[in-house]
C-alpha cells in the first residue's frame, strides 16, 4: 500500500497519560497536515509541516500537543497528560505541492 | 480565516433518485474546493474537485458547480446508489495564510434507500 499510514489505528488511554502517534506521508510529498475529527464533525485543522519545518499551528491547539517531522519524512504526533476532551480521530494527510491531499486511516483516541 | 457551512446534515433519497448538497464559505480567495467522501470507520476519499476558474466539473454520476460571486458551491450526485451512502464533507483551500490547509464543512450524512 502506496498511501498515508498511520499508527496505531486505536488507542485506548487513561486520562493523565501521554500518547503519540506516528503518520508515514506518500514517499515523497513535502507538505504534512494533521486533522482532528470528532463525531458528527469535520476535520479540523490541527498543524502543517512544509518538509521538515512546521509553518502553521491550530489556535485551537493546546500546549500540551506537540508534533515533530524530524527529516521531513514521517511525522509524530504527542499529546500529553490527556483529557477526555482529547478523545477523537486524529488523520494525517500529506500532498505533493498540488491542491489534492490524501489522507491516512487516522488513528481513533479514546481517554478515558 | 475561512469558514465553510454546509447543509443539509442528513439527506435520505430512493434509489435511482438525485441528491444535492451544497456549501458556503466566506473567503474569496478560497480558490480550491474539494469534496471528500467518508464511508464509516474509513479514511476521506476525494471525489471531486473544483478551482475558482471553473464553474462546473463533471465525473459520470457526479458534479460540482460553483458560483464564485455568492460564494457556494453544491455537489449533486445522479442515479444515486446504495453505495453512494455515506458522509460527505465539502471543504475551501485556504489561501491567505499560505498553509494551503483545508476548512471543512460539518459534513452531510447521505441514505440512499433501496
């Protein structure tokens, strides 16, 4: 499978711990993008990562998320000392400088 | 920033009928949208896309239209089937900020009954 992937597909946590997920973009696409999306909603943009630089964050996004693209290939996602308001599906999408994005299975986060 | 509404939140249709749904954003740069199909537990599947240039784009039983002067723009899907059942989310590239992110609609859950 050529496509985004992400990993772990679920996690199950208990509030207070810390979380990371990893996204392994199309070979080769430069730009990264995660998204969170909970029940009922649209993705919601959370950050993007043009290589290795991370050039936009979510306002939206608390201290507490951080995310890396350490040479601008895969790409982490940590969350620490989790919330119940943290539980969601997180997806990843890359794109190769066109306007199409491709988005990865997601990873669903349950806190409990 | 952008912002992209999207009605209705749920459309159920009879087989072989037409479903449309549409969307408003509020940005006219916005000059990319595209519309993402989601069927449950899988990952957005793009369907169709549109640029600010063009009007309408066709893909057999699907197509968009965009009006850039009210800025909305509806996805109608023809001889809708059963497997045309699922959630579909309209979004606007945003453009002002140079992330190219996209802003989502909130999505409309489609029933096709057979």
């Amino acid at each position: 499978d050529t496509g985004v992937s992400q990993d772990p597909r679920h996690k199950i946590t208990k509030r207070g711990q810390n979380v990371t997920f990893r996204c392994d973009p199309i070979s080769e696409h430069n730009r990264l993008y995660w998204y969170r999306q909970t029940l009922g909603q649209g993705p919601e943009f959370l950050t993007y990562f043009q290589n290795e630089a991370q050039l936009e964050k979510s306002r939206l996004l608390s201290d507490r998320f951080s995310a890396e693209r350490p040479k601008g290939s895969f790409s982490t996602l940590e969350i620490q000392r989790t919330e119940q308001g943290d539980s969601a599906m997180y997806l990843c999408a890359s794109s190769g400088g066109g306007n199409e994005q491709f988005f990865g299975p997601g990873t669903r986060l349950t806190v409990l | 920033g952008e912002n992209v509404e999207q009605h209705p939140s749920t459309l159920s249709v009879q087989e072989g009928d037409s479903a449309v749904i549409k969307c408003t954003y509020s940005d006219s740069a916005s000059n990319y949208f595209p519309w993402y199909k989601q069927e449950l537990g899988k990952r957005p599947q793009l369907i169709i896309d549109i640029r600010s240039n063009v009007g309408e784009k066709k893909d057999q039983r699907i197509a968009v239209t965009l009006n850039k002067t009210a800025k909305h723009f509806s996805l109608h899907i023809t001889e809708t089937q059963p497997e045309d059942s699922a959630v579909y989310f309209c979004a606007a590239k945003e453009t002002t900020s140079g992330t190219y992110k996209y802003i989502f609609g909130t999505g409309t859950r489609l029933k096709v009954l057979a």
